[in-house]
C-alpha cells in the first residue's frame, strides 16, 4: 500500500526537540516533508505575512525525509508554502507540534501550532495540534509517543468531519501514569493580565506582558479537568467562527437601513 504524506509544522521552530520528536513517530507512518520556522514563533496565532520577504532554505536535519525545509515565515506561512510551493499533491494529514507548553483553553486563541492545523484544514486537509504541558525546551516526550501515534493513526484510517482539527493537550506525567484519553471541550477560561512597565537606562518606558491563567469552568467535560486528571484531552476545533445559537436572537433586532 502507499504511504501517507504527512506534513510535519510548529511554532517553536524547527529545530525544537519537540518537533523532532513528532518527526520520530510520524516516520513509522508514512512519508514526511517538514516545514517549519527557522525561528520560534510561539503565540503568532493566525498571522501571516503580507508586508515582507519569506525565505525558504532546504535543510537536512535527518535522511530519511521526504523533504525537510524552513521557512522565515509564520507557522501559517509555513503551510501555505508547502501547499502552494513545495508539496507537487495535497498532504493526507499534517500534525503541528509538539508544542513546549499548553495549549489548552483560550490558548488555542493565541497558539501559532493550532494556527498551522488550523490553516491546513481550511485547505481540506485533515489536521492535528499537539502540546505537552511543559515548557521546558528539554522537556521529555517520550512518554507520550505511544499516544500520538495511536491518534493519528486513528486520523489517518477514519478521517475527521468535515471543517474539524483536533487539538490535543499532554499532561507532563509518566507513561505509565496517564490514565487515557478523552474527548472533550474546551474550557471557559481566560487570562488574567496586567503589563510590567519599566523604563531603559534612557528612560523610556516599556512594558513586560504577564498574566494569570483562570479557569472558571467547573465542568468534568472540559480540557482543563482532564489534564488535571491525569488524561490526554482531545478537543474538536472548527475554523467556522459563526456563532450558530445567536442567529435567531439577532434576527429579531432592528438592523434597517
């Protein structure tokens, strides 16, 4: 049988240990071109860029590659030119990832690794997002291979409904302490910010951003509590921003010319 063509992307950057690492699983399944920063690009969310160069270098970090390429561009950028430039057919998955740190919550708002699956499934191609909850540049991801593997082959042999990308969050534990997976929703949470003014030796001002994370969902269904948990959280995302439910109720406002 042939092998899918799997598009590997991050925000971190190419070189991160964590995409390397999804490069490691994704080589057991099928044939894999990356494409990624030559940077990190952590929280770009959807940006794409429209006002500057975007250079791409063939790079070589491992043989056994289709075709391994980094790009100037934003994580978005990065799937639009293996789409558009690179790839001669349409990738049957990409996986983004494996994000340093969370990606749970309001995060997927901010993320430039969901951004990359997101813009993949806009193309039609069927997408997951993949994060470890630990910041760490040296952070260990061989405790969650067995399960990245296990969903996208999942992915690869089911599909996903159309216009939906999984985003998938990893609790820093063991192996053998993470209890399962489930499916759930995100949960209502926000940060919490304040800016950290402080002034250079010239004395001007500028500003630090910083931030506590709130969750106000109480709910047993949510990301949130399954990571807290002890489980993998599986959260179905769509690029179709309509809120549904308040079209009634608008419908009933006097928007006339």
């Amino acid at each position: 049988m042939k092998k899918p063509l799997i598009l590997v992307t991050n925000d971190d950057g190419i070189s991160a240990p964590g995409i390397r690492a999804l490069i490691d699983v994704m080589k057991t399944l099928g044939d894999v071109v990356v494409v990624a920063p030559d940077s990190p690009q952590s929280a770009m969310g959807h940006a794409i860029t429209i006002n500057n160069t975007i250079f791409v270098n063939k790079v070589h970090f491992d043989s056994e590659l289709k075709g391994e390429y980094s790009s100037s561009g934003t994580p978005v950028d990065c799937v639009k030119l293996a789409v558009n430039e690179i790839l001669k057919q349409k990738p049957d998955l990409c996986v983004s990832g494996i994000n340093h740190g969370s990606n749970s919550s309001i995060n997927v708002i901010y993320s430039g690794t969901m951004s990359a699956a997101v813009e993949a499934g806009i193309e039609g191609i069927p997408a997951i997002g993949f994060s470890l909850l630990d910041y760490d540049w040296n952070a260990d991801f061989e405790p969650i291979k067995k399960a990245i593997r296990t969903i996208t082959s999942e992915v690869l042999a089911n599909g996903l409904p159309d216009g939906v990308i999984l985003n998938v969050n990893f609790p820093k534990l063991k192996e053998e302490e993470i209890k399962g997976m489930k499916v759930c929703r995100q949960a209502k949470a926000l940060w919490m910010e304040k800016f950290d003014k402080r002034k250079t030796p010239q004395g001007k001002d500028y500003y630090w951003l910083t931030g506590e994370f709130v969750n106000q969902d109480k709910g047993e269904d949510t990301d949130e509590w399954a990571l807290e948990q002890g489980y993998i959280s599986i959260v179905p995302v769509q690029f179709d921003l309509t809120a549904h439910h308040a079209i009634q109720k608008l419908n009933t406002y006097k928007f006339e010319l």
